[in-house]
C-alpha cells in the first residue's frame, strides 16, 4: 500500500477496483494461477450488489493494481499469459511456486538466469469451484477444458 491517502477517503481507503482484484487473487488455489488478462475478464463479468454492470479495466489495470496493493494477498498467482515470472521477483516467486506445486516449465537456453517458466497449460485456473487442481500433463496436452492445446480458455 502506498503512503499516500487517496482521494475522498482515508488513508487505508482501497479503490474499489482494486479491492476487487485483490479479491480475486485470494480466489485463486494454491498450485494455480491467472494471468492478468483472466482476472480483468472475471471483474469485467461480475454485477454489482446494486445489479448495476461492473466496471473495470484490463490486464494493465489489474498489474498496476497488483503492483501497488498486491502485496497483502497472493500475487506470485497473478501472472504474465507467458509464464515468465515477474521481472525481479523470480526467485520469491518461484520459491512460493514449488512450496505449492505449481507446474513449471524448464527455463530454455536463453532465459535469463536459468529461471523456469509457469506451465501454463497445466497451471491456470478458470475460476470454477472444484477446479482446484492443476491440470495432468495429458489434459493439457490433449487441450481439455480449454478449447485448444495451447490452454487459453474459451466460452463454449
């Protein structure tokens, strides 16, 4: 949280926005992650108690609001649709990605530090309840549950 007070409200005043995103990453399974294009398209589906349509932003928005408020809450479950992991945070993200078993990718030749990626296909969650574990290499290498092998989600 920054120091700062924001406007029109005390100085721990979340936005709402950004409650609900850090709402969100508490969601999320241990072993599992969303990419921050998966938490703005769940924010941008959810109604407001008042049925009123939700308002919200993109995936820069959730990163921005990850990045200032994040870290309260899981925020190595949040992550880059690559799977890399976040730029200076690799080695607290990854040590909390083995301590819950997330799938990971070897790091390839050219990454920078030997560090391995999230397995993306095996690793996201698409927010269903029961969805909690992550994906066996032969339903992400058949594309099950996710309309493809490449593991994007897809509406049916």
């Amino acid at each position: 949280m920054t120091d700062e007070a924001l406007p029109g409200g005390p100085p721990d005043a979340l936005p709402e926005y950004a409650e609900r995103v850090l709402a969100v990453a508490e969601t999320i399974p241990p072993g599992r992650v969303m990419t921050y294009g998966d938490v703005a398209e769940w924010l941008a589906h959810e109604e407001q108690p008042d049925g009123r349509p939700a308002q919200g932003g993109g995936p820069r928005q959730v990163g921005r609001v990850m990045a200032l408020y994040g870290g309260a809450v899981p925020w190595w479950r949040v992550v880059r649709a690559d799977g890399v992991l976040l730029p200076g945070h690799e080695l607290r993200a990854l040590a909390h990605y083995r301590e819950e078993g997330t799938p990971l990718r070897p790091a390839g030749r050219a990454a920078e530090g030997n560090v391995p990626r999230i397995a993306m296909a095996r690793a996201r969650w698409d927010g269903r309840p029961g969805d909690d574990a992550a994906r066996s290499d032969a339903d992400a290498a058949s594309g099950a549950d996710s309309g493809g092998t490449d593991g994007v989600k897809r509406d049916t």
